[in-house]
C-alpha cells in the first residue's frame, strides 16, 4: 500500500533531481538502445486489463513508444 505522503515524495525527487537529469525512457532513446516500454507501461495496461480498469492513455503510450523503437 501506498503512504499518503506518496505524492509529496514523488514530486520532491523530481524537484530535488539535477537539472540535466532525463528519463530512462528518453536516455534509452537517445543512445539508440531499446526502450523499456513493456516494463513500464506495458505493465500498468497488462494489470490494468487483469483487474478490469481501463488504461486508454498507458495503452496509447505504449503504442506511440513502440512506434518510435529504433527498428
């Protein structure tokens, strides 16, 4: 379970990240390597379709993400 401070936190890891820091998903793309999409987004489609909640946006990141993998 989550705590409620989980938005505070998320958020001030974000804050307090160096300015050049990126996301794995972007460094991934930038150096050419595969992205990590199935393990990231991937997974909240595949749960979300396990527990029967809807994931439009995740499933359209997935597909836009997959679209843009280096062939």
């Amino acid at each position: 379970m989550l705590g409620d401070d989980v938005i505070e936190r998320t958020i001030a890891t974000y804050r307090d990240a160096s300015a050049d820091s990126i996301n794995s998903l972007h460094a991934d793309r930038l150096a050419g390597r595969p992205m990590e999409v199935d393990a990231r987004n991937g997974a909240v489609v595949r749960f979300g379709k396990k527990h029967g909640i809807a994931t439009p946006l995740n499933k359209a990141v997935v597909a836009l993400l997959e679209a843009a993998q280096p062939p």
